[in-house]
C-alpha cells in the first residue's frame, strides 16, 4: 500500500482534472490508512507507540480536564507531585506528596523522618556525633539542680555544702537531659522494666500487680505476656492528667493463643499509672516496659 504522503499527492485535483476510478480507490485506501492503520483508531485503540516529536513539551490533560483514571504495568516518572498517593511499584527521582501508603520501602543511602535522619541496623553511632548537644544539655540540668535547691552555681569560699543534699535530684535531672540528647538525635533510649510477673497464678480480673505500675517515662507501655491457656488482656489505665480510672481490653479485644508471646504497646505520659487484668483465670508471665520517644 502508498504511503500517506504519496496517496495524498494522487488525491489532489487542480481545475479541469478528471476524476478516474482509480482516484476512487485511492481516496479509499487514504481513508482506510488513517482510520486503522494509524497510531489510534477512530474508536481510540492504540496500535502503536505514542510518541512526541518534542522532549518534555507536551501535556496528556490539564488541571480541569483530566483523565479519570490511568492503567499501566510500568511507570516511569522524573517528578511525582501528589495530594495522596497509593504507590506500588513505582520508580522515581522525586516524589512529592502528603500521605503515602505501602506495604514495603527500601532505602539504599538515607531515610528522614521531620528532617532528622533515621538510624537504621548496623548504622555506626559516634559519640562525637552528639557530644557538644549532649554535654550542653548536662551543663543546664546541672545548673537547674542547683538553683532548684537554691545552691548558687558558684559556691563561696568557706562556705559549707552538704554534696548529697543535691545529689539524687541532680543526677536524676542528668540522666534524662542524656535521654532527651539522644532521643532529638534519633537514638532511641533502652526500655525501662517497670515490673513482671513469672508464672503467676492469674484470677480473672483481679489486678495482676498489687500496686499500680507508675510510668517514668513519656512514651509507651509495651506488654510481653503469656498465658497457659487461650484468655482476654486488659489495661487498666490511670492518666495523670484527671482522676478517672479505665480498664479496657487490650489486642482488639481478640484472645491471645496459649503458650503464645504476644507484644501490644500503650502509648503513656510520665506519672500515668498502668496495671494488667485477665480473664478467665489463668497462669501468666507478663513483664510491663516504659518506651520512652521524645
């Protein structure tokens, strides 16, 4: 078959041309070449590539008139800009968006979370890293100590200070400017034990601690138990904050499996108060920590 180009050549006519049957077949096969054999047909079917003749000028829709919805099994992209995006594989230099939903991410070089980067297994940690944050962090808890027990910073000559008057309430206040420092440098602090129970004869709820576990810690209350038979966990939770008291179930009220370890967090505030309840009866091991996040 001619190509188009040829085809439309024959079609043209100038004044006092005639028009033989054999225009006729080639208006035919000019009409039929563009309606099948082009890159979309008349009902829109693709047949071939689509490509630009111009690198990065031309749009596929615009802001108010756009595509409904795109199906494809590969997607390369050099910018992605997005209210929302539900990505499942995807390949992109940069990805711009508000809430991002996947089951799986990684990340050969760095990952940030609120412009701090994330340790991940295996990162080294250096001291020097922080030192200066963490030793100006010292410095202040050390003076606020000090004027809390209204001890001047610098003492006079001759004058008389008990060093244990201090002692306890300083180093308290220093140890946790040490787990502030590392905690805004994304270095998670240990868990702190707040209190277990090993195989314990369990009444059903009856608490499992006489008193109230009291959190030291703003974070969470991670629970590690286990039971020797299927039962119900729950939370009884005291905030701080107002003088109420909330036993709940805890794993979305589903019971946990026999002779099964099952790990459920509880986010907390420091001098919450937490105990455990079960049910039915049951002989458990349960060990409570305190998480703490900045």
């Amino acid at each position: 078959m001619p190509y188009l180009d040829e085809l439309r050549e024959r079609l043209k006519l100038v004044a006092g041309d005639l028009i033989l049957e054999t225009w006729y077949d080639d208006l035919y096969s000019y009409l039929t070449a563009i309606e099948k054999g082009g890159a979309v047909d008349y009902a829109g079917y693709i047949h071939k590539d689509l490509l630009p003749d111009t690198d990065a000028l031309y749009n596929l829709g615009i802001a108010n008139l756009r595509l409904k919805q795109v199906y494809s099994v590969y997607g390369y992209f050099s910018y992605v800009k997005s209210d929302s995006i539900d990505i499942q594989n995807i390949q992109s230099d940069v990805i711009t968006a508000n809430d991002v939903y996947a089951k799986r991410g990684n990340f050969s070089e760095d990952l940030r979370l609120q412009g701090k980067r994330v340790l991940k297994d295996e990162d080294p940690v250096h001291i020097a890293s922080f030192y200066e944050y963490a030793e100006t962090q010292i410095e202040q808890a050390v003076k606020d100590a000090l004027l809390n027990l209204e001890i001047p910073a610098k003492i006079e000559k001759k004058k008389v200070v008990d060093v244990y008057s201090f002692y306890d309430y300083a180093k308290s206040q220093i140890e946790q400017a040490v787990k502030d420092a590392l905690l805004n440098l994304g270095i998670p602090a240990k868990p702190h034990l707040l209190g277990y129970k090993v195989d314990y004869y369990a009444p059903a709820m009856a608490d499992i601690f006489l008193h109230n576990l009291n959190v030291q810690f703003d974070g969470k209350v991670r629970l590690k138990v286990m039971g020797n038979r299927d039962f119900y966990a729950y939370m009884k939770f005291k905030p701080n904050v107002a003088p109420i008291e909330i036993t709940a179930w805890l794993n979305e009220g589903k019971p946990i499996k026999a002779n099964t370890w099952k790990e459920m967090d509880f986010t907390v505030n420091k001098d919450d108060e937490v105990n455990v309840k079960v049910a039915p009866t049951v002989t458990i091991t349960v060990i409570i920590y305190n998480i703490p996040e900045a």
